[in-house]
C-alpha cells in the first residue's frame, strides 16, 4: 500500500505529468517510483529483516529503471530534466 494520500498524488502527477489525469506519462511513473522508494528505503533502515519489503524495493528500482533507460533513449534533455528535479544521481 502506498503511503502517498490522494492530494499528494494528484500534486506530483501535476507536477511532473502535466495534468492531474495524466498518470500514464514516464515522468510521472518515474515520479511515483522515486516516492514509494523513499519511503521504502526509510522502512527498511528501521526493520532490517523485513525481507519482502526489500524484494518489493528492489522491484521497484529495477521497474524506475527501466523507465529511465527508455526516457533517455527517447528524449535526452527531458530525462536529464527529470534527474536534476527528482535529486537522482549525485
């Protein structure tokens, strides 16, 4: 279950997608992707034997990764934008 409430959904799908419906786009997949892992990640520093959490982070990052590969291959400067926005690849 998805800690993110309905606001904070429609907020980043405008953010990053265009429009609240526009839920489709790779940059909002990306942008969901980024939030879920985030938070994940800060559960698994505190219950470091929940393993399927883990598997389901790992899914998950493989999953944003993906996006991003086919984002860069079809728009290079609006992949790089995504990056610098979502404060990936330090």
């Amino acid at each position: 279950m998805s800690h993110l409430t309905t606001e904070a959904k429609k907020s980043l799908f405008n953010t990053f997608g265009g429009a609240e419906k526009n839920t489709g786009s790779i940059e909002a997949q990306v942008a969901m992707l980024t939030e879920r892992i985030n938070h994940i990640s800060a559960h698994i520093k505190e219950n470091k034997k929940d393993f399927s959490s883990n598997r389901g982070l790992i899914k998950m990052v493989g999953r944003r990764k993906q996006l991003l590969q086919y984002l860069a291959k079809r728009d290079i400067t609006l992949y790089r934008s995504l990056i610098e926005k979502l404060g990936l690849r330090k």
